[in-house]
C-alpha cells in the first residue's frame, strides 16, 4: 500500500525528469485516495516555492476545501526540505513518507529534524520507502547533467 | 527606509485583518523598488500556504522572472514560521526584516533558527523594527475574537 503511493510519487518524479527539472515527485492520500499531485517545476515556472509538495498540498487542499489537512499522507521521493517541512506543519499533514534521504537540505531528520522540534505538531515519519528507486533516479539526473 | 518597509507590510497586514485573517503582511524590496507584496489569506483561500510571505515570495519571482531573489530585502510585521523561513531560504533572499516575535511558531531564533541553522543560505536578520505596531495589531485581533 505505500509501495503503491510510492510508486505514484515516483511516476511525477519521471514526470518532473523530462521537464528538465531535478526529479522529484509527490502525492497525498486520504482514505485511499489520492487527493493531491505534485512535481518539482521550479525552473519552468522560475519559482523559489515549485517544489513537489507545495504543489500537492495546495491541490489537496483544494480538493479538500480546507487548509488542515488532518487524516492525509503525504508520500515524496526525496526527504522534505525546511519550506516543505513547515507547509507539511501548516497543514497538519498526519504522516508523511519519503523516499531518499537528502543529506543536504532535508529537514526531517539529515539536517535539521522539524518534525521532531518544539513545534505543536508532530506527524508520523516513515523513511526509506522504495528508497533505492528514489535515490536511483536523483543519481542518474545529475550524472546526465555532467 | 526600513521603517517605511514596514509599514507598507502593516499596510497589508490591515487588509488581511479587515477580511477576517490574523493580520500579517509583507513585501519585498529591491534597490527601494517594492517587488513583492502578500497579506495571510489562509482561511479565505482555504490553503495551508496562505501565509503573506509566500504570496510575496510568488510575486517577486514573478516579477524578477527568476526563483533566486539575490539583493532582495523581505519585510514582515510577524517573524516567519518554518515553511516562510524555508521558502526564504530556497529564494535565496539577502534579508529578512521582521517586526513581532512569533514565540508560538517562529522560526528565526524563537523556536528554532533556520536562518542560523546548517543550511547553504543564511540570510541577514533584522528584528524589532516597528514592533510595538506590529505586535498590537496582532494582539487587538485576538482581543476582538475573545
């Protein structure tokens, strides 16, 4: 079941990919369904905030017609960044799962853990989900690029 | 010159509470050109991103026509929780001038300093300018919903 998210998440990581953007994907789930979408389109769009899971939580909330998000997974390839780990805060996203970790910006844990900080909520985290697949495809991005 | 930053972002923070939000405002200088404005719209949009920082965030890069904000000055009447803090960091903005204190959820040096933290980015921080005015018309708000 969350190998099969996993996998939706990874399809608009691909997606992102042939965009030219690094691949990264994301989807929400409630109830078995999925309520939201995202991908990485930063430079398409030439937006500080175009990452996958601003993205995704601002269609769920959409979908949802409410800014709380209680009751939601969220599932992305890549370890959220600050920007993405306090919207996931915001939203009162329930638990959020990731992929690859990212030693760099993550925020759930690598660099700073906010998900663990003084803040009033504090979602579920589940790490490592399909992570090879994940980390494969971010590997093969930036190889290209060389 | 700071000062009157500020109060264009009171200026926003006034609309956002005469439409029924907790009264926070923002905007984005550049070379004393304002490129960016944004006010909270979180329950009139319904979306956990509707914080005045990432709609000012949105319209700089719009304006500038980049996702890195170099050179830009971010004025907000309330210090940025951990999403805004993020987004200011992915944007790449040289400075954030905050007036209030957030002691609930801020995220430059109240509960947590990402703007100190280990990330690539660290940008300059300003606190306290006009705070008195910012910190009353967040607390007349609060008054009036009791």
């Amino acid at each position: 079941m969350m190998t099969r998210f996993m996998q939706e998440a990874l399809a608009l990581a691909r997606q992102a990919e042939a965009a030219g953007e690094i691949p990264v994907g994301c989807v929400i789930e409630k109830d078995g369904v999925i309520v939201g979408r995202g991908r990485n389109r930063r430079e398409t769009d030439r937006t500080a905030l175009g990452h996958a899971e601003i993205e995704a939580i601002a269609e769920a909330c959409r979908t949802l017609g409410e800014w709380r998000l209680p009751g939601c997974r969220l599932f992305v390839t890549l370890e959220p960044c600050p920007m993405c780990a306090g919207a996931i805060l915001n939203a009162r996203i329930s638990t959020v799962v990731f992929g690859a970790w990212d030693p760099r910006a993550g925020a759930c844990g690598s660099v700073e853990d906010l998900m663990r900080g003084q803040f009033t909520h504090r979602p579920e985290v589940i790490s490592g989900i399909l992570e090879r697949e994940c980390e494969d495809i971010l590997k093969d991005f930036f190889k290209k690029l060389r």
